[in-house]
C-alpha cells in the first residue's frame, strides 16, 4: 500500500508517497487520495480523453524547458487548456541545465535555491521572468509558486528537474493543494456501480490482437463483463475477454509484461482484451452494460454526436484520430477564421474525396488530415490526379494550419489576379488645361487619375453616366504603358469625341464599367480594391442607381 504504481497510459501516485516526498512539511491534511498521471507526452492524449462532453483532466500539467521557454507547440497545448477550461500548473523543468547548477538529489526547489551561487540564481530568475513575461503576452497572470499569494488569480510555475528529482515534491504538494482547494466537489470517484471510461488508445498486441487501453474514470470494470463501446459504424458491444495492468517493476524482467487481473476500480488505466474491436474510436466512451444495453448503446451514439464543433454552409473538411483532437483542432482553425463544413473522426476514403470535389470555391476543395491516414483507394486518387482535392497532413496542428493558409492565400492571389486581368477596373480621371494635343480623330489629351486604375481599351462615360469614346491608348513620357493609377497625369488617346465638344478641359469623367462586372467588383473584389477605386465605383454606379436602383446588382 502506499507504492507508486504504473498503470495503462498512466501512473498512479497515492498520498503517501507524497508525503513521504514533502516530510519536510509535517502533518499534511487532504481528502485527496493522490494523483493519476495520463503520462502520454504531448497534448495529444490530452485532446483524447473526454468525458461527459468536456476534458477528463481535472487538472494538467504543462512542462515547459526552463532554458528554452515556449515553443509553438506548448503556445499551441495553453490554449487547448484554456479552451477546455482545464486549470493547470507549469513544470519549468530542466533545472539541473542551467550552468552552474549545484543538484541536491530530490531536495525541494527552495532547499536546492539557497545553495546556489549568485550568479546561478540570477540566471534562475532571468530564465523565470522570462516565462513569467511570455504568459503574460499571452494573457495569463503567473508566479513562482513560493512567491503566489492567490492561487485563483495566478498561474503557478514550479521549477523541477526530472533527472535529480529537485522540486518534483514541491510540484506534487502544489497539485494536491489545488486539486484539495478547488476541485474537491469534481473529485467524487464512484467505485462502485458500472465502470465507466475513455479510450485512449486502440493497440495491437502479440497474442491479444487488438487492445483498449482505456482509463477508467467512474465504476468497477470485471473480466466477463460486457461493455459498451463506439466503432466507426456506431456504438457496438463487445464482452471483456481479459483485464491488463503492467507488471511490478521488480518483475519487469519476465517475459510476459502484463498481468491479467481479475476487476479494476476507477480510477485506473487498464488494458482490455475483447473480440470485435477492429475499428473502435480512440476517444469514445465505454461503459459496462449491466442489463440495459439498448439504452447505454444509445447514450454512447448521443455523446459522440456532441463534438462540439462549429460547422458552416460551406469550408474545408477536417479529420482527425480521436474526438478531443477533432474539436481541438477544429477550435484553431475557428480563430483564424477558416470555415468548417465537414468534420469527423477516422481516415480519409475515396468517396469522401468525390464529395468534396464539388465544392464550388477552390480553396475549400481541401481536407485538413490530424494524425490520419488516406485509404488505400483515396491514395490512388490523389496519386493518379483524378481528384482535384488538396490534402494536408500534419501530426501538428499549427503547422497543417500554416500550410493550408499559405496554400489558400497563394489561390486567392492568383484568382485575383486573373480577375484583375479580365475585369473592367473603375476609374475617374479629369482633362488637364493645356494639354490638347489633337482635337479629335482620335482626340489626345492629357489626363490626371483622381482614382482607380485607367486602362485602353475601356469606354468614357460622363458625369450623367452617356458613354462618349473609347480609350485607345495610354502613354507616359511618350512610351506606351498599360494602366495608369491614381496620380498619375499622362497622355491619352479616346477614339470617338471632339474635345470642345462632348468632353472639354476640366471635366471629370469615368471608365463605363460594364454592369456584368460591376457585379463582380463589388461581390467577389471589393476586399482587394483600394480605397480611391471602390470610391470611383461608388460614384459610377450612383450614377446608374439614381434612376434603375440595382443597376449591377
């Protein structure tokens, strides 16, 4: 009793163990039994493991190198805790790193402190103010924990080492007062009843075949039992064939690493062995049956419908390997403004390919891949370029993230620029006094841009909206150039009018921008159109709208 003991995914260290880490500190009063670690690195466990519809974490700890700080990935795990509304501790771990270091094997962080020489402990603060600082930019209040006076207002950073132990008691008294102060309603465990549970992963093992490994949050699981749990095609239920847990260190050497067990409480990482788990969710509940199958089958349906991401009309396709990791994933690409229409758990088939290739913009004909794999058929697809879909595949969010926008600001630029080319760009110019050239035949005058873009080729209009000519040609210190933009004074030819007459010196007049294109200016470019050109088209099409009010529209 009282051992730290390895469980499936996780590590189970009890009260006394802390104490006998901390027994610096006397007596320690707590109705927290311990801790269960899910030790999977990465945030990646952490999206997996749900339960009733939020994080299966009551608290977390970010580990964060002292010496290096925050890199993008760790920037990328704060906000997935923020999101989930999970608190947390930061473990500024690697302290045995900082040159000069003196180690006290597992000594509290304060004990190791007062040891070191000045210059080691100003690089100590250094490197502490540094992440101090970082949090603050990204909008958390935090301190050293020796130094915090509101645990509710302040984020706490414990400074450890893993390899000497240094701090690692002080990180553990921290968790255990938090979760003691704020979490004691949230940590009502049942061990009694029903097991109820996570997946957090789907495993082959040689002479089991396929594995849960699965922590058990709620409830008692039992060799023979039957359970609940979700597949690709719905939940299913299989029948507990066997119950895994690692063996003792001490046995580590024998052959066999798991010993089978005949029932495990919650709460607990454990291994299950059962037919028929060939396609099971990581992520998915599973829950023991005891009588009532239909209606825990249909509770399991119910909860993995509630992935709570938001879905447009229209937008890219996302997939990932776990429902957390999904709504993680699906929460980043809502804060920088990328529609999702599609958003499932599992890998990427040949008909999902079809479906998404009728997308009509081309920049949502893409699927966004999270630690999932095409098929074997969507592979061939893409290989072959009978799909026009654009696959992403990252196992980092913030990276497939980067991609897709460089991919689709990249097609979004090239459309524009086709647009540019073929679209009939709004411009107002004026007549300069003393710049006729020729009168008429064509006329050639000289002109100032007031606004847009002029080009040849695009019909005059006047202040009434009459189309009086056609520029013919455009030229600048007597070289012939294909646009002119806003002030600019060059020559120009217009085919069509006699200067004296129709136009005459000092007027202002407008390229007659086709009602067809007008419409496209003002739906699909007016983001890309700068302000002197969308203020040409308003005044343009004002002129038209006076008299037909959706002229262009």
């Amino acid at each position: 009793a009282g051992a730290i003991t390895q469980h499936i995914g996780a590590t189970l260290i009890p009260l006394e163990s802390i104490i006998k880490l901390n027994s610096n500190l006397g007596k320690i009063n707590t109705t927290v039994p311990g801790l269960l670690f899910i030790d999977t690195p990465g945030h990646h466990a952490f999206t997996t493991l749900r339960a009733r519809g939020g994080a299966l974490a009551d608290i977390a700890i970010l580990v964060v190198d002292i010496n290096e700080g925050f890199k993008q990935q760790t920037i990328e795990a704060l906000q997935i805790l923020r999101n989930c509304k999970t608190p947390f501790v930061i473990a500024a771990t690697k302290l045995d790193r900082i040159p000069g270091w003196n180690p006290t094997a597992n000594a509290s962080f304060i004990k190791s402190y007062a040891n070191q020489s000045d210059a080691v402990k100003g690089t100590v603060e250094t490197k502490m103010y540094e992440l101090v600082g970082k949090l603050s930019e990204l909008g958390f209040n935090s301190e050293r924990f020796d130094r915090v006076s509101d645990f509710q207002r302040n984020l706490v950073i414990v400074p450890v080492s893993s390899m000497t132990g240094e701090g690692i008691g002080d990180l553990l008294m921290v968790m255990i007062g938090l979760a003691q102060k704020f979490l004691t309603e949230n940590l009502k465990t049942t061990v009694e009843g029903p097991g109820i549970g996570t997946v957090l992963e789907v495993k082959e093992e040689k002479g089991l075949g396929t594995t849960l490994d699965v922590i058990l949050y709620d409830g008692i699981i039992s060799v023979g039992d039957e359970i609940g749990i979700s597949s690709e095609n719905g939940a299913v239920s299989t029948k507990v064939r066997a119950l895994l847990q690692p063996r003792p260190m001490k046995e580590i050497l024998v052959e066999d690493r798991f010993q089978r067990v005949k029932s495990v409480a919650a709460a607990a990482g454990v291994k299950i062995s059962a037919p028929n788990l060939d396609g099971v969710l990581a992520g998915s509940p599973v829950r023991v049956i005891r009588g009532n199958r239909d209606e825990v089958l249909a509770a399991i349906n119910s909860e993995m419908q509630e992935i709570n991401v938001k879905l447009s009309e229209t937008g890219v396709t996302v997939r990932a390997d776990t429902i957390g990791a999904l709504e993680a994933f699906s929460k980043e690409l809502e804060e920088k403004n990328i529609p999702i229409m599609r958003a499932e758990v599992g890998p990427l088939s040949r008909r999902d390919l079809i479906e998404i290739d009728i997308m009509k913009e081309e920049e949502h004909r893409a699927v966004l891949l999270f630690n999932v794999p095409l098929l074997p058929d969507a592979a061939e697809m893409i290989d072959s370029h009978e799909s026009g879909v654009k696959v992403f595949e990252n196992r980092v969010i913030y990276k497939l993230i980067d991609d897709y926008l460089e991919w689709r600001d990249e097609l979004i630029r090239l459309r524009e620029a086709k647009q540019y080319d073929s679209v009939t760009l709004p411009a107002k110019f004026t007549l300069l006094p003393g710049c006729v050239f020729r009168m008429s035949g064509p006329a050639v005058v000289g002109v100032r841009v007031l606004g847009g873009t002029l080009r040849p080729k695009v019909d005059v209009a006047t202040r009434d909206g009459r189309v009086v000519g056609e520029i013919k040609q455009i030229k600048l210190n007597k070289e012939n150039i294909n646009e002119a933009k806003e002030g600019q004074e060059v020559a120009v030819s217009i085919e069509g009018v006699t200067i004296g007459r129709q136009i005459d010196v000092g007027d202002v007049l407008y390229v007659a921008v086709p009602e067809r294109h007008v419409k496209i200016l003002e739906t699909e470019m007016i983001k890309s159109l700068n302000a002197g050109t969308v203020e040409a088209l308003e005044e343009y099409t004002g002129i038209h709208r006076k008299t037909q009010p959706f002229w262009g529209k």
